[in-house]
C-alpha cells in the first residue's frame, strides 16, 4: 500500500492532465505520466506500468469519442487496425521478458530521427488526406500498422501514439488531423490489450490510476476539441515538437545505457 503526501498526488494528477491533452492532440503522453508513475516511492516498475494505462485508457476513450463526433473518423480502417493492435499488445505483453528492449530503442530512434527531419522538410506532408490505397490492400496495410505497433506497445509502450499518427499519415496518406483521431481509437485497443495482462496480476494501483485517469480524461477532451477546432496544421507542430522530445528521451537512454 503506497502512502502518498498530498502534494506528490497533486503532482501526479496535474501529470495525468498534461498527458492527456499530449495524447489527444498526436500522442505521447506517456512521455509525462509514466515517468511521473515511476518517481513515486515504493512503487515496482510493473504496478507503474499497469497503472498508467487505467489512466491512459480513461483518456484515450473520451479522445476517440470527442473525434468519432466531430471528425468522423473511417471504421473500416479503425476496426481491422484495432483488432491487430489488441492482439500485437497482448502478444507483445507475453513476449516483454524474453526481448531485450535495448535491441530497440536505437531502431526507433533512427526511425524518429528520419521521420522529424522528413517531415519539416516536408510542410505539406499530412495537411491533406490522399490515399495510397483502397479497398482491401488500404484494410490490410492499415492492420498489419496496428499488429506492429499493438505489440511495441506491449513490448515498451511509450510514444505510441504519435507511432500511429506517423503510420497513418507518412504510409496510409492520411492528414494528421483523421490520422490522430484514428490513433486514438487504436490507442484505446493498445491499452486495453495491455490491461488484459496486467489486471489478473494484481498489478494496478486502482485509486492512484483513477484519480490520475480522471485528470487524463479531462485533458483529452480539451485536447481533442482544440485538435478539433484548430485543424491538421496544429496537429502538426505538436507533432513535431512531441517527435522531438521522444527523440531526446530516447536519445538521452542510449547514450545512458552505453556509459554503463
């Protein structure tokens, strides 16, 4: 049983509110919470893991609603996309502990720098929706997407979001405004899979990952209506700028782990 101070939960409740928004708008939040999560004394990896994502799949379900209302997002790319992301979280939960996620974290950061720099270069990139594909071929890439990046969520989990909002815009040629509003209907999957790991463990710290799940839907429905109401062009320097801070955390492990 975690004994919290008043100002730690207030911390980790504004924390919550914060990756709530980032999540709503392209994804990320987990670059806030979780950290937050694993600062709190007496708390094991596992149980801030698990508890991050009651909050986060509090904030991601109001995100996905506020977007599927006012944007109208596509469900037959959404549901094959989720159904392969529920299943790639689930297997990528079972096979955590045989994979070293060092192996990873130089890949995705390659892949992240590659894709910041493309898409500065880029201004026009996911300003407006152009389909590579239709039919069938546009449903299978779109679940293949979700199967890949479902089980990194459940293998390491952070910057997922913004992984889908770069699929669904630089592979399925979506504006980054209905590529975030289908990011976060993937992204509910994605936790849901993982949940369905970590709940009959006993991992979840219920109170702590409701009262921070409160805050996070909070900020997602602020975040999804401003996403909403100010089009792909905000999509996109929030994008970049959550890229970039997804970058220098990755980059600051690497470096981190090759100096041990």
């Amino acid at each position: 049983m975690l004994d919290l101070d008043v100002l730690t939960i207030v911390l980790l409740v504004l924390a919550g509110l914060t990756a709530g928004w980032i999540d709503a708008v392209v994804g990320g939040g987990g670059l806030v919470q979780l950290p937050a999560l694993l600062l709190v004394p007496g708390i094991s990896p596992v149980q801030a893991l698990a508890t991050n994502k009651v909050a986060s799949i509090m904030g991601t379900s109001t995100s996905a609603i506020t977007y599927y209302r006012r944007v109208g997002p596509d469900l037959t790319t959404a549901g094959p996309m989720a159904l392969a992301a529920l299943a790639g979280a689930c297997g990528g939960a079972a096979l955590a502990a045989q994979i070293p996620a060092d192996l990873f974290t130089p890949i995705i950061l390659v892949v992240l720098v590659a894709v910041a720099t493309y898409t500065v270069l880029k201004p026009r990139m996911g300003e407006h929706t152009n389909l590579r594909w239709e039919g069938n071929r546009h449903r299978w890439t779109a679940a293949g997407i979700g199967l890949v990046i479902g089980a990194y969520d459940g293998l390491l989990g952070p910057g997922t979001g913004t992984f889908l909002v770069i699929a669904l815009v630089s592979v399925l040629g979506y504006a980054f405004l209905p590529a975030s509003a289908l990011a976060k209907i993937v992204n509910f999957a994605t936790n849901l899979g993982a949940l369905l790991f970590f709940v009959p463990h006993g991992a979840v710290i219920w109170g702590l990952g409701l009262a921070m799940g409160a805050a996070n839907l909070v900020g997602a429905y602020v975040g999804a209506r401003m996403a909403v109401a100010r089009g792909s062009a905000f999509v996109r320097v929030v994008f970049v700028v959550v890229v970039g801070a997804l970058i220098c955390k990755l980059g600051y492990d690497v470096v981190r782990d090759w100096g041990a």
